[in-house]
C-alpha cells in the first residue's frame, strides 16, 4: 500500500475516534439536560421564547445530528429520538450530516426547539451550485464515503460527473466509492466493456463495483462497504439510488420513481436529502438527482489534490474515457 495511503488512512481513523468522542460528549450532556429538564418540569413554562443571549452556555445544550431538512425545518436526531428544529437567525444553513447544539422550546407549536450552534465539520462535500457556479452547495459534512452511484443505461453513464466528483472527494479526503448500477440491463459484451472502463479506475488506486439492485448482483459486496460508515449516495436522477436504499433498508420507505422513456433520465423523485440508519451499522445519505456537477473552488490552492489519489486524474470531462497522470 502506498504511503500516503496509510496516512490518509490512518487520519480516517483518527478523525473517526474524534467523531466518537464528539458524539460521546453529546451524549452525556444530553443526559444532563434531561435530568436538569426532569427537576424544571414542575415550574410553568414561561410564555414567551427566552432571549438567545440570555441562553445556558452552549457546552450544556442538547447536542445532535441533522439528518434531514426541509426547507426552513430541520430534522436532529439525539439520544435517537428525532427532533424538528428551526435555525437561529445568527447561524449559517446546516446541511445533512452536521453536528449541532439545539435548545428545546416547548412554547412552539410546530416545532420541538432552535439549533444554536453547528459544531466544526470534518469534512464537506460541495459543488458549484447548478444555477451559479460561483456559490456554494453543500451536499454532506462529516462523511466517511462518497458513493458515486450511476447507472449503466437509463440514463447512460457519465464519466465526467464521476471524474469531478473523484476529484472532489480527493480534496476532502472522503473515500470515494464508484458504483454503476442496473447491470441487469447490459449483454455479456456490454459488461464486458464497462468492467474494462472501470479497471482504469481501479489501477489508480479508486474501488468500484457493477451492481443491478433490480437483480441484487452486487448488493452484498456494497453493503458491506458501507457497514459501519457515514455515507452519501450522489449521481444523476434516475440512476436508482433510492431503489438501493428500499433494498437496504429492507422496506419500500423512499419514494422511487420511473425513468423518462423520451428522454432516457430520471424525473428527480427525490427532493430532499435525508440520512437513514443501515440495519449492519452506519448511516447513508439519499439524495435528489443530480444534472451538473461543477468542481467548487477553483483557486490556484486547491488545484493540488488533497486525497489519496493526489494529483493521478487528469481528464475530466471526457465521455467514456478517463485520463490519469503517469
Ligand atoms: N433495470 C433496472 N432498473 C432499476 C434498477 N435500480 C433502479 N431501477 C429503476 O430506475 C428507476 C429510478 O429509480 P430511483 O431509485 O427512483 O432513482 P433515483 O436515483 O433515486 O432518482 P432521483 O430520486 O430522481 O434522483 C426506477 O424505475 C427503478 O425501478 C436496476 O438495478 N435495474
Ligand atoms: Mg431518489
């Protein structure tokens, strides 16, 4: 195994007992709010929202994970329970994945409490947003793998997708996870093909692997990739990345939806992002269908790779082939 491999694998591993903690930390302090919360609960609650600054310190307030949002409300799993949050007007938006503090507000009636502050991110994985390049999307923080999840027809692979979002993940760090799905559909030529394509990848350090969820080849190798880890499902509409999560998850729980006979691509099913618990152990992250994928931050800096594969993918927007650096 090469070198910078084991770092990065090593700082994997460390990042993770660091996540740990930090989820331990949350824990226990839960667990003090709830006794603080057992001895207020013969008081009236005041009728008015206490005034943000006149909060208890943050170290003791409630912490949690987002796991889901929509539009203005957010979704905080704590001591596995799920709590409807809204966001303090003081903070930037969360996105799926980070660690929060939250304060529980029984005066609300349509939500449970305010996130007040977001804990450091490890990592994120973003891209141009697809009406302005310019600005940040946040797609996932705090991940331990990116599944590239495309299909081989319906829609047709795309290659340049997958390169940029090699790229991205290399910068942060993720592990990337290169997935072509709905091989039932291909003839014994056709994969074939598509496993020579991916053996280009493969040479260059990257793990990829064909799967059909409509047939189930594959699945058991996958899931045991993900057993254990905070992932994130990411590709085009239509590619099947909630069908996996129903086979996974053992239950149709997600909306899954036909692709476009016309047009040959998905209808964007999924409209927002949300973080299920594997049955194996870990998490993974459904999300809406993606048309553009545009490298964010293109500044001189972060030209040079971080990842393990620092500075081998050259091409990356070529249809069908890839070009690494010798
Ligand atoms: N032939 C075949 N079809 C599949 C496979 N996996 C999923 N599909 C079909 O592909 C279509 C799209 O599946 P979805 O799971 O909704 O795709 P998605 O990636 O979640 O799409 P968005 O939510 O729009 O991003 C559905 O009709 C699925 O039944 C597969 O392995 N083989
Ligand atoms: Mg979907």
């Amino acid at each position: 195994m090469r070198s910078s491999e084991e770092s990065i694998i090593r700082q994997e591993r460390a990042n993770r007992v660091c996540r740990q903690r930090k989820l331990e930390n949350i824990d226990r302090r839960n667990r003090e709010l709830a006794q603080k919360e057992r001895a207020q609960k013969k008081l009236k609650y005041k009728s008015k929202l206490p005034e943000e600054d006149s909060e208890m310190d943050v170290d003791v307030q409630p912490g949690g994970w987002v796991i889901r949002i929509d539009r203005e409300f957010y979704t905080v799993l704590s001591d596995n329970k799920k709590l409807k949050c809204i966001l303090s007007p003081k903070l930037p938006p969360c996105v799926i994945g980070d660690l929060v503090h939250f304060r529980l507000i029984p005066t609300l009636s349509d939500c449970d409490g305010q996130i007040v502050s977001i804990l450091p991110r490890r990592n994120k994985f973003s891209r141009g947003s697809s009406g302005n390049e310019h600005v940040e999307q946040v797609l996932g923080a705090n991940l331990d793998t990116i599944v590239i999840f495309m299909s081989c027809k319906s829609p047709e692979t795309n290659w340049g997708m997958i390169n940029r979002m090699l790229v991205t993940a290399g910068r942060e760090s993720i592990s990337p996870l290169i997935v072509i799905n709905k091989i039932d559909l291909l003839t014994d030529a056709e994969k074939e093909a598509m496993r020579s394509a991916l053996k280009k990848y493969e040479k260059q350090g990257y793990e990829a692997l064909l799967v059909s969820v409509a047939s189930e080849a594959g699945i058991e190798e996958l899931e045991a990739r993900l057993c254990g880890k905070v992932s994130i499902l990411v590709g085009m509409s239509g590619t099947g990345k909630s069908s996996l999560l129903n086979l996974l998850l053992g239950e149709s729980i997600v909306k899954t939806g036909p692709v476009s006979d016309a047009t040959n691509k998905g209808r964007h099913t999924t409209t927002s992002s949300l973080m299920h618990r594997l049955r194996g152990g870990g998490f993974i992250i459904d999300t809406p269908g993606i048309r553009t994928f545009s490298l964010w931050d293109m500044s001189s800096g972060s030209q040079a790779h971080r990842g393990p594969h620092r500075g081998q993918l050259t091409g990356v927007s070529s249809q069908g082939s890839v070009s690494f650096a010798v």
